[in-house]
C-alpha cells in the first residue's frame, strides 16, 4: 500500500521538476510521479503496475526508490507498517526559499520607502502652508489630510493651491484654500499636472474665441446679399396675429 500526505490531486509541484530532477535524473521524477497515481487512486498493489508501467526490472526500480530516499521524496515502512512506502511532498531548497524571502522583503522596503516619501510630502505640505499662509490651527490638519488621504489629491496640488491662496486672497486662510480645492476638485483635478492640462485647452479656447471675435470685428458693414428687403403685408399679418407683442 502507498500513502501520500500531500493534498488529494495529481498536481505536480515546478519544485520536482526544476530543483529534484536536475539531482536525481528524470526516471527517478517517473517513478514518484507513478507512485502518486498509484496513491491517488489507493492502489493496495502496486508492485507489478508500476514495474509494468515503467518498464523497470525489480534492480532498476528498487535503485530509483534509493535515490526518492535520499532525496526525502519517499520514505520506507518498516515489517509493522502496513503503508510500505510513503510519497513526501517536494519542498523548495533553502537557496529558492531565501530567494522568496529576499524578493518579499524588497517588495516591503519599496512599500515602507513609498509610505515614507508621502510622509514627507504631507509634511512639506504643512510646511508651506506655514510659510505661505501662516499657523495652522487643530482644524486645520484633519482638513488638509482629508483631501491628500480621503479624496485623493496629490500634495503637489495642495502646494499650487497653497500658492494661489497667497497670492489671490485679501486675508489668506484655510477657508480660502479649502474653496480653491473643492473648485478643482469638482473639476475632476486632483493632480498638478492635470490642472496644467486643463490650463492649457482653457488658453486655447480663449485664444480660438479672440481670433474669431477680430474676425467678426474686421467688417462692420453687413453684406447686402445676407439680407432681404422687408415685406411690410407680412409685418403687419404678424402684428394682427401677435397683438399684445406688438403694441405701439
């Protein structure tokens, strides 16, 4: 009998494949492979269906179970054991193991790394407002926090608004600054280079409606052939239909 203390499907792990079967050849891989079908299906002999399958004579077989032994891939009952062999779980080597572990821990310092950029961008953020503008009061943090953290605008834009809000406002103050955000905010802006973007198209619409009035402007006498001359009988029919419209 053959008992396998993995989980109960013929998945084949990559380990078998990319780390065991470079040491301890292919036939070796069959054979265990084999035994986990016999397994999976709960052959009670298995002896003469695998030497069947595989082709082996006993010799050549019992030297392929030598090497799934050393490799920890099966492991022997004894005469009191009813299971004869036992199948094992291939595991990762300690070096691909190590290399999980690196690539993990990478991943989380690129994350610790990025918290701590946005760390100090909010703080930058504050310390302009301080520069800027003046102290802010214990309101006043919540409230920057919450458009960084809540709805999402990027510091970089706090800052421009930090800036216009200096510039622009008789008393600059938070009030000020939160009216500056909730424009651009409504505006779909929530980052820096989104609000040079719409910058830009407003310029060229300006631009677009300045050249088109100039064009207008270039001719103030109307062309005669754009008009008609005015049928008096039809004002007057107009006039008798729409009476109130058209007092004297």
């Amino acid at each position: 009998m053959i008992k396998y203390s993995g989980e109960k499907h013929l998945a084949i792990s990559e380990v078998l494949i990319k780390e065991y079967q470079p040491v301890i050849g292919p036939l070796a891989v069959m054979v265990w492979i084999d035994l986990l079908y016999f397994a999976k299906r709960e052959f009670t002999e298995w002896e003469e269906p695998i030497l069947a399958l595989t082709g082996l004579s006993k010799e050549e077989l019992i030297n392929q179970f030598e090497l799934l032994e050393e490799a920890d891939l099966i492991g022997l009952g004894d005469d009191s054991d009813p299971v004869k062999i036992y199948l094992n779980e291939p595991k990762p080597s300690k070096k691909e193991t190590e290399a999980a572990a690196t690539a993990i821990s990478t991943d989380q310092t690129k994350v610790d790394q990025s918290l701590a950029d946005d760390k100090k961008k909010i703080e930058a953020v504050y310390d302009y407002y301080h520069e800027k503008i003046g102290l802010m009061g214990a309101r006043d943090y919540p409230l920057l926090n919450e458009w960084m953290e809540v709805r999402g605008m990027s510091p970089e834009l706090i800052a421009r608004a930090i800036e216009v809000t200096a510039e622009n406002a008789q008393f600059p103050s938070m009030k000020y600054l939160d009216g500056v955000l909730k424009n651009w905010y409504n505006a779909n802006i929530k980052t820096l280079k989104e609000l040079d973007q719409l910058k830009v198209k407003t310029s060229n619409k300006n631009e677009k409606t300045s050249r088109f009035t100039s064009l207008r402007g270039q001719s103030t006498t109307p062309q005669k052939s754009m008009y008609k001359d005015v049928d008096m009988e039809k004002v007057r029919k107009w006039k008798e239909l729409f009476k109130d419209d058209y007092k004297d």
